[in-house]
C-alpha cells in the first residue's frame, strides 16, 4: 500500500487534488482512497490531505503519519511537511520556482505556479495549481501519461477538460528531480 | 445482465446512492455536519428526477423525524439522516418510530456531542440511544455503508422496527473510494416494494397510538423487546441473500479477521475496526497472536454469535471510542462483559478509550495500545 500526505494551504485545491489522485489509483486498475483532513476550515491556513493507492483492499482509515510520499503545495510548508512524518526514504514533492531538495529524502519540484498561470487556470483565489500538481505527482508513481488524462477528461468532460489537462500534461513532462541542495531541517533554510 | 459499476464515491455520496438504489418515498432532511452531505445528495437526486421521492425540508431533527414516523405511517418507505445533538434532538421521536413499530431507516454519521463542541467522530451519540427500540448497525467502509442501507430496509419492514445504520463522520463520510454498485434488477429482487400489513390512510380513518392502559401499553412493550432480539436471525439472512445476489459480504451481525487462533482479540466498531485489521498484522508480525472481532450490529447485541466466535482463553481487548459514564471505560466493554458472565469464564477483558472527537487512530498507535493492554 502506497500512502502520500499532501500539505499545502487553504484554497489551494488539495482535496481536488487528492481526489484526482485516488482516482487516478482506480483508473490505472488499483484501488485508491483520499481522505482529506476537514477542519475548521479557513483560506490561507495550513490543510492537509491522505491519499492511498493499493492493489488490494484498502481497509487503513487514518490519516497519513508516515507516509512514502509527501506534496508540499508550498515552499513555505517544506519542514512543516517533513516534521510531520515521512519514511525514512520518503519521497517528497514540492511546488517551487527553483530547485529544493530536503536533507537526504528523493525530491521534485516543479513550478506548478508558473504552468497554471501560462495555462490560465485562474481560480477566485489565484491559480489552480493543484492541476499540474496532479501531472506531477502522477509522473512521480510512474502512473501512466495516458491514464492521468482519462483522469482528468472523466472529471472535467469539454473544454475545461482540455484546459486542465495541457497544465497537467506539461507538469507531467518537467518534474524534475533535485540534486541534494543542502535544506537544513533543523533551522528550516539554506 | 448489466455488471454493477464501480465508481468513486465518498462515505456519505454511497449512502445517498443507496437511497436511490433502495427507491425510497420520502425523505424528510434537516443539515448537521458530517451528514449534510448526505442529504444534499438525496436533495440534488429528487431534483434532478433521478429519485422519485418526497424530499420535505424541516426546521429541526426532531421535526425531521416526526415526518419520517408520519410518512412510514402513512406507508411509505422513509430515509433520513442525522449526526450528534441532531441525533440527541431526535430522542423523543425515535421511540414513537419503534413504539409505533415503523419501519424508519436513518443514517447517523457518528460524531462526538456537544459540549465543547466538536465536529469529528466519535461514538456516543449512537451509543446513546441504545435503549430506544432501534437496531443498530455500525460500519466500517464505504461500500458497507451502501450494502448495510439496503439490508436495513429489509429487515425494517420485515419486522417493523426502524433502523440505524451508524459510520464515522468524516473517515468513512468525507473518505473517497471506490464503490460498487449492483444493478438496480439486482437490488430490486432482494428488495421488493415496500407492502405495509396496515397504513394511515384517509379513506380509511383509524386511530393511531392512542392512550393505553396498562394491560394493553405492557404487551406492546413486550413485544417490542422480543421482537428486537428477533432481528438477529433476519439480520443474517438479509446479509447472506444480498451476498447470493450481489457477491459482496461484509460480515452478519459480526465480522471477523484472524480470529479462529487468536489470543488476543481486539473488540471494536466502525472505521476504527478497519485499521485494526492492519494493527492485526504489526502484532501478528510481533509475534503475538491477534485477531478480530468487529459487532457489525451493536443493538441488538449479537451475544451468542460473540460467545461462539471467541477463541478459548483469548484475552479480549475492547477499544471504546465513547464513556460509559458512572462506570470506567466505554460502553462495548460494559456490553461484553454482560453476555460473557456466567458464559464464557475463560475470557479476560481489558477495555480502555481511545479516539474521542476524532483523534486519529493509526494502525501503529492501536497496535501499541492492545501490546501494552496485554500488562493492565
């Protein structure tokens, strides 16, 4: 059982996201399972959400404490993220501008902003950016291209469909891996 | 023949497809979270014509089901759903549904009771109810959920008793996962249309609950009571005919994972007794031998089933996500250790509470709590 914690911030689209990933778990011929933490809710304050893909049954109903991978929705959440809980070599996945890596967990950024913006997904609060978050994530479990965007067509049939899925497509193609840029956990910088 | 289709749903959407499935009359709602979701559904589905049901908006819980006891009078088959004080608001009424022998099926999406308030799950507000005439189910997955409704309606209007089908706000109602739903002929023959014995009807003007006298109000208390333990037989008998005609089974009145060797046997409801299957398998991997045993029906008690299903000598470890008050510990303790005594001497039982107003419980924790349970 594969389970992923997304951390990001109220408004910022992380139940979608978390919802598109489960999805995405039934539509490659997996079980999938998204369990966003519902609080009192407010834009702007830190949100989390549990995703779990598996072959087999889900029967786990927690939220994700240790999981194997995390999407940071925001540079400024990284060690809030991490200290969370991760394993010990957890993924973590991080919607930056520039290249961030996370003590010695395998890291991936992409600019999420910055492709929601190219692609107009404009929301009421700024920019969609968990659809190319979604690309991204996908590309990282080695889900397939294809079954990613059925994802999306299943979600948003038409026009928005075709909106969302270049943004998603794009992040798909330009994840990239980081090399270890020395991020301090335990002062939180560079 | 149509295959059923699998979709992803959460909790509280694969209780309002249920509804549809279940094609029910009339659904008086009143929103309270977690369980506004389900009646937003069940709105959205009378709206859109894909339910032909009444969908009556009420003022308060306790209006919400006074219309499901005057519509289930009335003979129509009746749906409603609540959580926490919109439950306790309720109180009143739900004993003129079982008094009134009515045949009511209501969702409760357990969460924790005003005061402080909270908004997450834990199991006092069903457990509260224990002594109003229902039967209880309390689930543990989505797709439970959805199977549990249907078999609810069956059992309700075989014995005309109403029903609670109880699971956790939030963990299973907010919880997106798969589902599978069996064609509607599927569901259509193992639950037919709802033929009441007796129905208000104007035509026909009768009375209706009206004031007893004690030779007469005792009898109707009496066979209440027998009735309610009665269930237990239609309750398997609905799970068995729904797995012959739809292939899924989520237990009868219990549920059971590694338990036929089992020494140490975790006794718990709902989503909490989900992940204990994985908290099973860490202890397992430790060495200690657990297992299982989850009350699918909390009320009536299935006592018998419990007292066969235990292995000799297993120490029996109750997590209680609710207070017994007056008493230590939680309320599925207090009703093990009942119809263990005198029964089963072999038993130990340990109890403690854990999980009040949604506290997470991971497999991890539980694991570590029944371990150090095995010391009290």
């Amino acid at each position: 059982m594969l389970e992923l914690r997304i951390n990001g911030f109220g408004g910022q689209g992380s139940v979608t996201l978390a919802h598109l990933l489960a999805q995405a778990a039934l539509e490659n011929g997996e079980q999938g399972q998204a369990l966003p933490f519902f609080g009192v809710e407010r834009r702007g304050a830190p949100v989390r959400a549990a995703v779990r893909m598996s072959p087999t049954t889900i029967h786990a109903h927690s939220q994700c404490e240790l999981p194997d991978y995390v999407v940071v929705m925001s540079e400024k959440l990284i060690e809030e993220a991490v200290s969370e809980g991760i394993t010990a070599t957890g993924t973590v996945i991080i919607n930056a501008p520039h290249a961030v890596a996370v003590g010695k967990h395998p890291t991936w950024q992409v600019d999420a902003e910055a492709i929601a913006r190219e692609a107009g997904l404009f929301s009421a609060d700024g920019l969609f950016i968990n659809i190319p978050l979604f690309g991204a994530v996908c590309r990282v479990l080695n889900i397939p291209q294809k079954v990613m965007e059925q994802t999306i067509l299943n979600k948003w049939p038409g026009s928005n469909g075709e909106l969302n899925l270049g943004a998603a497509r794009r992040a798909y193609n330009t994840v990239t891996q980081v090399e270890d840029s020395g991020f301090n956990m335990k002062v939180g910088c560079w | 023949m149509k295959a059923a289709q699998v979709t992803m749903e959460t909790g509280a959407h694969a209780a309002a497809l249920a509804v549809k499935s279940a094609r029910v009359d009339v659904v008086p709602g009143y929103p309270i979270t977690p369980q506004t979701s389900i009646m937003e559904a069940v709105a959205e589905m009378v709206e859109n014509g894909e339910l032909h049901a009444r969908f009556i908006p009420v003022e308060g819980e306790h209006s919400a089901m006074a219309a499901a006891v005057a519509a289930s009078a009335a003979g129509a088959r009746v749906f409603t759903a609540t959580s926490a004080n919109g439950l306790l608001y309720m109180h009143e009424v739900l004993h003129m549904a079982s008094g009134g022998r009515l045949p009511v099926v209501m969702c409760n999406v357990n969460r924790g009771i005003f005061a402080p308030w909270t908004l997450w799950a834990d199991h006092q507000d069903s457990m509260a109810q224990r002594d109003t005439g229902w039967i209880q189910y309390h689930c543990s997955s989505n797709q439970e959920v959805f199977n549990t409704i249907l078999q609810a309606f069956r059992v309700a209007e075989q014995i005309n008793i109403p029903v609670m089908v109880n699971f956790d706000g939030f963990t299973i109602s907010h919880c997106l996962m798969p589902l599978t739903v069996p064609p509607q002929e599927e569901i259509d023959r193992f639950l037919p249309p709802h033929e009441p014995e007796w129905r208000l009807d104007p035509a026909h003007p009768s009375s209706f609950s009206n004031v007893t006298n004690a030779p007469e109000y005792a009898p109707f208390r009496q066979m209440l009571s027998d009735d309610i333990m009665a269930a237990i037989p239609l309750v398997k008998q609905a799970a068995q005919e729904y797995k012959d005609i739809t292939g899924m089974w989520d237990g009868d009145t219990i549920d059971t994972y590694r338990l036929e060797d089992a020494e140490v046997v975790a006794f718990a409801v709902n989503s909490m007794a989900a992940e204990l299957r994985l908290s099973v398998d860490i202890l397992r991997e430790q060495g200690i031998k657990a297992g299982l045993l989850r009350p699918r029906l909390y009320l009536p008690f299935p006592a018998e089933d419990i007292i066969n299903a235990l292995p000799q000598n297993a120490q029996v470890m109750v997590l209680d996500r609710n207070y017994n008050f007056g008493h230590p510990g939680g309320i599925l303790a207090a009703e093990l250790k009942s119809v263990l005594f005198g029964r089963r001497n072999d038993i130990t039982v340990k109890n403690r509470v854990m999980g009040i107003g949604g506290i997470d419980l991971t497999r991890r924790f539980m694991a570590d709590e029944i371990r150090a349970m095995m010391d009290d």
